[in-house]
C-alpha cells in the first residue's frame, strides 16, 4: 500500500469528464423502482509480479507426475462440479478442524455468470503489482488441475499441491466420515486453496466462486469486497430461470458492512443485490456510475483504454486482451482493487497511474480470445453459454479482420447448446462440430443435429474426434489460399479449449 500515490497526483473527483457522463447516459438503463432501494444503501462516490502468461504443464519428474495423478485419481472418486447438495456444512467442518486458515487473510469474492475468470486474473495483477502477496482461486482450470490454485500470479507447483493434499487429507477424512454425504471434488480444492493462502502466507486471497454463491464452498471467508460480474442465464436448474432469481443465489457472497462492486447488470438482478447491499449495510459501486470505461480503442494484440475509476481517472492503459467485454472486466477489477485500498471511501486520490498500466499490460487470460496459432489463425475462446458467445462473436468480428471463419465447437449437455450456436451463426462460414474427453460432453451426433438447425446441413461438419475436428477446421479455413485471412474459432466448452491447447502445442 506504499506505493498508493499522495494527494499532488490526485485528479479533481468533482469535475467528471463529459465523456464518462455520456458513457453514463449510453450504457445504464435504470428503473425508477431501485431508487427505492438506493436510498437504503451507501454509494462510493468519489471524495507484484505479473501473472504467468501460460498455464502449468505436467511435472517434468517422472515421481512428482505419478504423486500427481494420485491425487487426481483421488479427487476424482467424489462428487464431480456439476453434483451439488445445497449447503456449506462440510467445507465448514472442514474449515473448522483445519483451524479457520480463510480467516488469517483479507479477501476479494467473486461471483457472477461470465468474466469472473479473467476478473480474478486482473485484481491478482493489480494488487501484486501494488507489492501485495496473492492467492487465487479460480475454476474450472483450462489444462492443469494446479492453475485453479495461483500464488503471486503463478500455479501452484505440482510438489505443493501435492504436498497441501496430503497436509489435509486426513481432516478430509475425518470430516467425510461425520458427515452425510462426502466432501466433493469441489470443496476440497476449495480446502487446499485457503490452507495453501493460509501457509504461504498472502497478504490477499482473490476466490472465485464455483456456483452460485450463498451456497457455494468458497462462501466461507467475508469478502472484504465482492464483485458481481454480469449476470446472465447458466446453470438454470440450479440458480434460477430469471436474472433476478440468480442474483438472489449469487447476493450470498455480500457480507455484513463489505463493499459490493457491481458489473451492469440486467435491471432485475440489479435490484436484488442493492437490495442485499442495503439489508446488510454494504456500500455499493455501480458500472456507469460510480465506475466504468470511459474509451477504448483497438489496439495490436489488445486494447487501449481509459477508465473511470473511483478516485478518477486512468489513461493509457493498455490490456493485452479482445473484445469490449474485457475493457468492462477491467472497469471492475480496478474498482475492486481501489475499494480494497480504501480509494473513493477512506481516501479521495487514486492509485498509481503507472502501477496501473504496468499491471494491465502484464494480464493473460488462457483460453479467453487467445491466439495459438497463425496461418491460419486459430482463437480459443471458453464461451459455454449463450451470453458468453454473444460478447465472444462480437470481439472476434472486432479484433479479427476474417474473409471466412471456420467455427470448432465442442458443448456440454447440460448447456443451452442452441442458444450457444445460434449467437454464432452470424459470425461462422462453417461449423465443425466435435466433442471433448469429459463425460459432460454433448455426443458430437446430437450436437450435429442442433447445428444443422441452426445453420443448415451445408455448413456443418461432424468431426468427433478434437484432433480431426481441429485438423478440418484449419483446411477449411485454408480453402481461400495462404494469405485470403481465413481463422479458426474453437470454444463450446473450458475443457474443449483445454485440449485443444494440448493439441497445438501450447503447454
């Protein structure tokens, strides 16, 4: 926190840019209605290393490699992500005999329905440029099982997380056998992750949660900020049909007296999270308001932003990342950062421009519009839900100058698949369809079917195989000729991403 500028590099907080008011005026749609409720709650007004820009291979030793997959093979005889029994009783028990570790540090909750990833990414690169030591929990991982528990930006080592494993497998047993149902796959990484932050120690631990919220394993710290990434439909059998009924889910993460940083939200979900911000005394700061993107402009390899942030604002920050829906990650995940300081609340200046920038410009996010290859380019993105390929069509039509783009799409099938490929349609020349290793995945015939619906049989091709798939993919693409500026989009699915980084050769 000493690197936090003083008062001579403060802007004038009373003089908003014309600019920032138009973004106000463009990008909020208010119901009179939350006036009601906003009166009921504060607002904030205005009065480290960079991350690892790759994900974990597997261990080069031969023992650390076999101890590894022990562990996986273990974690894998539980609950699975997807099977839940609403409650925090056992990561409570958990907690309990492990001697409380998520109390020994602060903490930043995250929940939300897309961009929570790659928002932890970028509060983990502000606050560990600002010198501070971070933990990060994230889920689900991309490659490696160790990506979803980060220390100062990077995976944790296979050796420790072997190691954080063994510590606490035997509470895990002893919580297993007092309790009902076992311990999932889910809580106990969440486990390892706060006796991992707990042992290093960090300064901030930065956790995402897996579902939801009110219910969810990592809802055992109090946030000293939650952030509410947009919400949107997914995982509708569980959350709720409605925004609104999400947001009642996902309003579990706010705690007594914390600060609530809130991504635009649909007016619904809005009104149930001022609503929590006011029954527990929690202070609120909106996207478009308090907080938000004032400009953006393409740049190479990313973007070029400024931002409104709570004590002002911030030019020239360069994000090495696609699409507008990134620019409005970042918006958050500065606010979250300025109200962990105490920026807009107990101090009026802003943080350190040039921290600022340095830390955006270091940020990666693995899977998330990332290119792994070029002639012709291949894109990876994790869009699994219809949302996530809205913003993912319209960043690739941006940052892409494609002549044909060729669409590799492996789903789950428990994910509104035709809401997915029809947010692609527009953008796709061609689909293959295709599925990826886990048992989730959506048999590549069925999904076939959906496709041929949905674009029409003469643009869909059925490749079950990840490895044919992408191999007809880059064929198609190539049709035009070598410098006719065809690409390949892969997404559908975190673990079809996954592999297919394997496949092209990255880690």
């Amino acid at each position: 926190m000493s690197d936090i500028p003083g008062e001579n590099d403060q802007p004038d907080p009373a003089d908003p840019t014309e600019s920032f008011d138009e973004i106000i005026a463009a990008e909020t749609t208010r119901d009179p209605d939350l006036a009601v409720i906003e009166a009921g709650s504060r607002t904030l007004r205005t009065q480290g290393g960079p991350p690892q820009a790759d994900v974990p291979a597997r261990p080069e030793d031969p023992e650390v490699d076999r101890a590894l997959r022990e562990v996986e093979t273990e974690l894998a005889t539980r609950w699975g992500e997807t099977k839940l029994e609403p409650s925090v009783a056992r990561i409570a028990a958990l907690m309990d005999v492990l001697g409380e570790p998520q109390r020994s540090y602060p903490s930043i909750h995250i929940t939300g329905t897309n961009g929570k990833t790659s928002t932890a990414r970028m509060i983990e690169a502000l606050l560990g440029a600002f010198e501070l030591r971070t933990g990060r929990y994230t889920s689900p991982h991309v490659q490696s099982i160790t990506e979803r528990i980060s220390l100062d930006g990077a995976a944790i080592a296979a050796e420790r997380f072997i190691e954080t494993y063994q510590d606490i497998k035997p509470y895990v047993e002893m919580v297993d056998a007092q309790q009902e149902y076992r311990l999932s796959f889910f809580e106990v990484l969440t486990g390892m992750a706060y006796a991992a932050f707990a042992d290093a120690p960090v300064d901030v631990a930065v956790v995402e949660v897996g579902m939801g919220g009110s219910w969810d394993a990592t809802n055992v710290i109090d946030g000293d900020v939650a952030v509410v990434t947009p919400i949107d439909l997914d995982h509708t059998d569980r959350l709720g049909e409605t925004p609104g009924a999400i947001a009642t889910e996902k309003a579990g993460i706010v705690k007594q007296d914390a600060t609530v940083i809130l991504a635009q939200q649909p007016v619904d979900a809005a009104q149930v999270m001022l609503k929590k911000a006011v029954d527990v005394n929690a202070t609120v700061a909106r996207e478009g308001l308090e907080f938000g993107v004032v400009a953006r402009e393409v740049a190479v390899g990313g973007q070029l932003l400024t931002l409104r942030g709570l004590g002002g604002e911030y030019t020239d920050v360069y994000l090495p990342l696609h699409g507008a829906h990134q620019a409005h990650n970042a918006a958050v995940a500065l606010a979250a950062v300025e109200a962990f300081f105490g920026v807009g609340a107990q101090r009026p200046e802003p943080l350190d421009v040039d921290t600022v920038r340095m830390a955006f410009a270091a940020v990666a996010s693995p899977g998330r519009m990332e290119v792994v290859r070029r002639s012709p380019t291949v894109v990876l993105d994790a869009a699994h839900n219809p949302a996530g390929a809205r913003v993912t069509a319209e960043a690739i039509g941006e940052a892409f100058q494609f002549s044909r783009l060729i669409g590799v799409v492996g789903a789950s099938g428990d994910k509104n698949v035709r809401g997915l490929l029809e947010a692609f349609e527009p953008v796709f020349a061609e689909v293959v369809v295709t599925q990826n290793s886990s048992h989730r995945a959506m048999d590549a015939d069925e999904l076939a079917g959906i496709a041929v619906e949905v674009f029409g049989e003469d643009r869909v091709q059925v490749e079950p195989r990840l490895p044919d798939a992408l191999e007809a993919a880059i064929t198609l693409a190539e049709e035009e000729g070598e410098f006719a500026g065809g690409g390949v989009l892969v997404t559908g699915s975190v673990i079809t991403v996954g592999e297919a980084r394997l496949l092209l050769g990255k880690g």
